[in-house]
C-alpha cells in the first residue's frame, strides 16, 4: 500500500520520467507531423478522457504519449507514466490472488492523469484484458484522462472486449501516427513483430512459458488476420 501511494503522490515530472528513456524527455508536441499536432492542440485546449495513440512500431508512438504528459505537467497536472510489464505483473498478481483489486488497479485509477505504453500488450493473455478493462472505464467516469499507446485502433479494442467499451471510448481522441518509412509496410506484420517481442520479454521475465507462448502467439496473430480464433 505504502508503494501506491508513493506514486500516486510522486510530482508529474519524476512520474512522467519514471521508465521513460531520457530522449524522450525532450519531446515536444511540435515535433508532431500534421495533422496530428493540430488535433494534440486541440484536445490540449479542452482534455477529454483521453488520447489514443495507434502507429506501427517506430512510428513515434510512445515520444507522442510523452510530449503530450510533458506539456500537461507544465501546465500543474500530476502525471504517471505507467509500462507495460508494471501493469502487466499487478493485474496477473491480482488474477492469481496474490494481491487485491485495489492494489492492482487503484495505483492506475488515481492519478489525475495516467500515461499507459503499450495498453495493447495485455491482450498477449485474454483475462487480464478483462482485468484490465475497468481502469478505462472508471478513468473516464471520473474525468481523469488517459494517454494511451497501442498497436491496435480503438475498434479493434472494442472488439476484443465488449459493446460497453464504447461507451467509455467515445470521447477519446484518436492519433493515427503515419509509418516513418516511406515505402509502405504491412501493419499485420508490424504487430506480428510486436507481439513476438512482447512474449519474449514475458518469458524472460517468467510470466509466459515458451509452450504457452507457443499457443498464444499464433491465437493473438489469427486474431489481427480476422481468424475466427474466439
């Protein structure tokens, strides 16, 4: 508990650097291609529940998420930057009854604002998308943005959870960042990548043995071809 609220109370600056590579610290929104810059603006004027930041991988994804987080804490905004396996190790505590509910989503609940890297890692296991979906919902409800980075869109998310989630998703704004490469690439792929990446930092870290890698993997990449895997 002591954990929690040390971080719920950390100022923005030391939260938004929490897990971050310094580069990224350097981050500006107008660093931002068009139109995207235009619309970050916007929602800067009037936050919403919450930005979503889709792109393939390298396309800028998670230096967007903190330029964002930066210019929120310049303006007095508590900030918690949040990756992916932190989330990832609580909810999978909570599932396996190590921890409560509380101690797994209240440190994501909290903050007045909450930078999450990679939300769409946690679909790598089904339950803890499942686990996982109040923290957006109950964000939204009490008026606490979200900055969000995914590989997957907003439909794609609902899709994977239920016709409740847009609900809550309905006020978020959607960045869609371009590829930084020029000749076009194919985005299954890209994910495809991705998740391998994902399950190869779980299985070092002991959340994902290689057999249930094995099964998972090829389930999650059927699913991003529109398989009938569920």
């Amino acid at each position: 508990m002591q954990k929690t609220r040390r971080f719920t109370t950390l100022r923005a600056g030391e939260a938004v650097a929490l897990n971050m590579p310094d580069a990224y610290l350097t981050a500006s929104v107008d660093d931002s291609p068009e139109p995207v810059r235009s619309q970050i603006k916007r929602w800067l004027k009037r936050p919403g529940p919450g930005v979503w930041i889709c792109g393939r991988s390298g396309a800028g994804k998670t230096r967007t998420a903190t330029a964002i987080a930066l210019e929120l804490f310049r303006r007095g905004e508590d900030v918690m930057s949040v990756w992916w396996p932190d989330c990832f190790w609580r909810l999978r505590n909570h599932r396996a009854g190590i921890i409560s509910q509380d101690e797994a989503l209240g440190w994501l609940i909290l903050p007045p604002v909450l930078l999450l890297d990679e939300i769409s890692s946690l679909f790598m296991y089904w339950p803890l998308a499942a686990d996982f979906r109040p923290v957006l919902k109950m964000r939204a409800e009490a008026g606490r943005p979200t900055i969000a980075t995914s590989h997957i869109t907003i439909p794609d998310y609902i899709s994977f959870c239920d016709s409740e989630a847009r609900n809550y998703l309905s006020g978020f704004t959607t960045l869609n960042l371009p590829p930084r490469s020029k000749p076009a690439r194919d985005w299954t792929r890209d994910e495809i990548y991705e998740l391998k990446m994902i399950a190869e930092k779980m299985i070092q870290r002991g959340w994902l043995t290689p057999e249930a890698a094995c099964l998972e993997v090829p389930r999650r990449i059927a699913r991003l071809k529109e398989a009938p895997v569920f």
